[in-house]
C-alpha cells in the first residue's frame, strides 16, 4: 500500500473536520458536474476497449489541471480489494465503479477534490470544502470544468445542455450538496416537516446513510435537485438562502432543546462516552451511533477536553475498510470489533 | 357486479371515462380515491373537481411506440429498466420514452445555464424567466393541446411553486 492510502487510513476527510463558514451545523459543502465527451457511449454502453481509451484521454488532460502534483489517479482494476474499500468507505467512489473493469478516480491529496471516471458519466468533477461555501466552490469547479472542456469536447446539446447518462442530472449536470448536523430538529421531532417543505422547494433532506439501518441520529444531507431550465448562479444563490433558514431554524430548536431538557441529553452524552471508554468490542454500527452522540454533546458545549477533528476521525477510521488497511490484513469480525474499540479510544484521547 | 378500479385493483370504481380519439377508443374505470377527490356524486361534483380529473388522466394516453437509439441501441424497454441513456443522441432518439418533463430536476426543456467552452455553441443569452410565468403559460398550451399526461404533471408543479412562495 503506498503512502497515500496509508494517509487515508489514518484520518478523516480534512474538509469534514475543519471548520468554515456556518459550522459546525453545517459540516461540510459538496458540489459536483456531470459530464460526457461527445462521440462515445456512456459507461454502461462501454467495451472495454473503447472505456479504457476515455480513461486515459481524461487521465491526459488531468496533467494541465494546476496542483496536478498533487493528484493521485488510479485505474480502479489495478487496486487490490482494500484499496478499494477505503474509497469506497470515504465516499470517493461507488459500489457501482468497483465492478466496472474502466472506472477511474483522481483524487488531490488533501481530498478537496476528485474526478470520478467512467461511473455512471464519463466525468463526475467533484470539490469539497469544510463548511459553507458554495460560491468558492462553484468557482473553482466550473474553472476545472473549463480546463477539462478545452480539451475535450463535451456532449452538449443547445437544448438539454449537458446531456448525462439519468435524465436527472441533464442540463447543468450540478449537484450541490451541505452535510448538516441537525440534531436539535432531529431531537425536538421537526426533521419531517423540514423534509417535506425542502421538497417544496425543490431539494432533497436525506439522513446521511454512512450506516445502513442505524439511527439517522441528527446528520442530513440537503442537495438540489433542479438542472434544467434553471441557471447554476440561481441554483446556488436559491439553495445558500434556504440553507440559512434551515440554519437559523436548528440554532433555535439547540436554544429551545437546551433550555428544556439539558439534564436529559448530558445523561445521554456521559453514557455514551462511558459505554465508548469501558468496551472491549464494538460494532460498526454500535461505534457510529456512540460518536454521533459524543458529537451531540460537543456541539451542546458539554466537552472542554474533545474537538471536533477527534470525533470526525473516529468515526471515518473506525469503518471496516479502514481498520484493515492500518493493520495491512484482513480481520474476522471479532478482531475488527476490538480493534476499532481501542481505535475509536485512541482518536478521542481515552488510550488504553 | 361492482366495477373495480383500474388503478389500484381493490377499491369500487365510481368515475367512468372514455376517451375518443379518431380510431382510437379507451376506456377506464377510476375510484374517487384514486382520481384524488374526497367523494364524488353528481350534485357536489364542481368543475374543477372535473378539470382536476381530466388532468390527472395520464393513463388515457397511449403508449408512445417503442424506440431504439440508433447510435448506442437502447430501446424503450432498456430505458425503462435502467433509467439511463447509452449515449447523447439518446435524448433524441428515445424522446417520447424520456419523457423529460416527468423529471423533478426539469423546470422547462430548455437549457439556461453556461455552454462549452470554445466549442462554436452560440452562448444563450436568455432573460431569467419568471419560473412560475412559464409554467402556467405551458399548463394552458398542454390543455388546448389535450397533452393531459403532462398538464398533470405541471398543474401538480405550478402547485408547488405557488406554495413555496406564498
Ligand atoms: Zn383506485
Ligand atoms: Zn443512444
């Protein structure tokens, strides 16, 4: 395993552990172009052949982009399985592009960002920043879009814009997505009736699915929707006033929830970090659940001696994909759940 | 014998509806439930309870023909399947499969936002169009137009939008 994967594995995405604009409520920003070059069938359509020569056009072009030091490009096929899951488990590619023999990713150092290639669009260009920051966002991907669109010639239409593989991202091809923690609307029950009215706005309120069947405990993703027929200025501009109002909503509901029932979620906080201090093994699921209640009860103020980059490192290296690549083998499910026990100790300061 | 609901196979039927299109007859039996009115009886059926009806009709459309991409070959039935195209000429090829206006990300079929670089694309330069304006001109168009399926669609669309105004 090279240095970069050894990297990975040792810490959290940076950008979900630094603070930024409106955080900590919103934990991070996400924004994303969908594109495919003109002339080619889409990934599912491709041979192998033909897949592997978009690959490596994109690969090329990719050297022009600034910082190209800084970025590690992989075929996907010539990962081991590990390697794999670690992507996978940090959300920088999919189930899907695993099995596909011509996918590719490009990914900076610091994960600020990625081209994910050959998945469901030729290019997925995708930043991330730590807390609110659209238009920095925006501005920097529509300036590597250009890079990338010089070189190659997009599939566009004058109608549709940029024509994509699902019907849902054609137009614009964007995506913007904010990574919330909103555990007072999550504690105090208002989390439905806000995912009914972003509906009515247009955009997406979904619990963060980083575990399948747990809790959604209070982390939301809130992505757009909307790509065609609609400018990606207006789309930004829309989607940063109704993130302020769901800000404004969740710093109310944390007053409200305080003010009421502090002795209720302190009890809640000290258990969980008794039950995280006195184990001996811990379950994917268990460990998720456990942290995001520590986070609650950083977030409430309640911790002088934890931060935030210590939960977000817990909970990213305690992920199975993780705990092997640092222990370089593959582990049974008793000694994954010990060994992310002690980890999960070790990352928030508890040593054994 | 009690006519049973076309749609959802359990409830009785209570609205009856033929529709007559030159060669073309189709018919369809609809509970209240399903045609989304509360109940139905001729004395306090209003008109736009009728309007509403009408609207809601999609099924009363014909089936486009079954398509194939030239390009790429994807067929209606691959498209329906995968909820993907195999290629760009796809949105021509499989247009009426598509059915793009039925998409939540589709505000009108026409692309407002930046073009590629240096490709020989004239820019768009495109007023903001009033989102709602285009809409409700498009609702009345569809209706004269007997494009019920779509009506629908943005009747249910301009609905949203007045509320998330309001
Ligand atoms: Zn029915
Ligand atoms: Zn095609």
């Amino acid at each position: 395993m090279n240095s970069f994967f050894k990297n990975l594995a040792s810490r959290s995405m940076p950008w979900l552990c630094l603070s930024g604009p409106s955080s900590p409520i919103v934990l991070s920003t996400k924004m994303s172009l969908a594109r495919n070059i003109a002339g080619q069938l889409y990934p599912d359509k491709l041979d192998e052949l033909a897949g592997l020569d978009v690959l490596e056009d994109i690969f090329e072009v990719s050297e022009s982009l600034p910082d190209y030091e800084r970025l590690n490009s992989y075929e996907l096929n010539t990962l081991n399985e590990i390697e794999k899951d670690l992507l996978l488990e940090r959300s920088h590619i999919t189930h899907n592009s695993v099995f596909s023999g011509i996918a590719g990713v490009i990914i900076d150092e610091e994960e600020y960002f990625s081209v994910l290639v050959n998945d469901e669009d030729h290019m997925k260009i995708q930043v991330m920043r730590p807390g609110l920051e659209l238009h920095k966002s925006w501005k920097y991907l529509t300036y590597v879009d250009d890079i990338f669109g010089k070189k190659l010639k997009y599939d566009f239409s004058n109608d549709y814009g940029y024509l994509t593989a699902s019907p849902e991202h054609v137009g614009t091809g964007l995506k913007c997505e904010v990574l919330l923690d909103l555990t007072g609307l999550y504690l105090s029950g208002q989390i439905n009736g806000l995912v009914q009215s972003a509906r009515v706005f247009g955009y997406e309120l979904q619990a963060s699915e980083n575990q399948d069947n747990r809790k959604p405990q209070g982390r939301y993703i809130l992505s757009t929707v909307k790509t065609l027929g609609v400018k990606e200025e207006k789309i930004i501009s829309s989607f940063k006033s109704f993130i302020n109002d769901v800000i404004d909503a969740e710093t109310r509901s944390r007053v409200k929830l305080m003010a009421d029932s502090s002795h209720r979620i302190q009890n809640l906080v000290s258990r969980a970090y008794g039950t995280l201090k006195y184990n001996f093994m811990l379950d994917e699921g268990e460990a998720f659940d456990l942290l995001l209640t520590l986070r609650l009860g950083l977030q409430l103020g309640l911790f002088e001696n934890l931060n935030f980059k210590q939960v977000e490192d817990a909970l990213t290296c305690s992920g199975n994909a993780h705990l092997q690549s640092v222990m370089q083998e593959l582990l049974s499910t008793e000694d994954l759940n010990k060994t992310r026990a002690s980890m999960v100790r070790k990352k928030i300061g508890l040593a054994d | 014998m009690q006519k049973i609901c076309d749609i959802c196979k359990k409830n009785v039927a209570a609205i009856h509806i033929e529709k007559h299109a030159g060669e073309n007859h189709t018919q369809m039996k609809i509970c209240c439930q399903c045609a989304g009115i509360e109940a139905l009886s001729p004395e306090n059926l209003k008109s736009e309870d009728l309007q509403k009806i009408i609207a809601d009709l999609a099924f009363l459309q014909k089936p486009s023909e079954p398509e194939v991409c030239s390009e790429c070959g994807t067929t209606t039935v691959d498209f329906d399947k995968s909820k993907r195209v195999g290629c760009g000429a796809c949105y021509d090829n499989l247009k009426a499969s598509l059915n793009l206006h039925l998409y939540p990300n589709v505000i009108q079929n026409k692309h407002l936002g930046k073009t590629p670089f240096k490709l020989g694309f004239e820019p768009i330069q495109k007023e903001e169009v009033d989102e709602l304006q285009v809409l409700e001109a498009k609702l009345t168009s569809l209706i004269t137009d007997e494009e019920y399926e779509t009506a629908a669609k943005v009747r249910d669309q301009i609905a949203e939008l007045k509320k998330a105004l309001s």
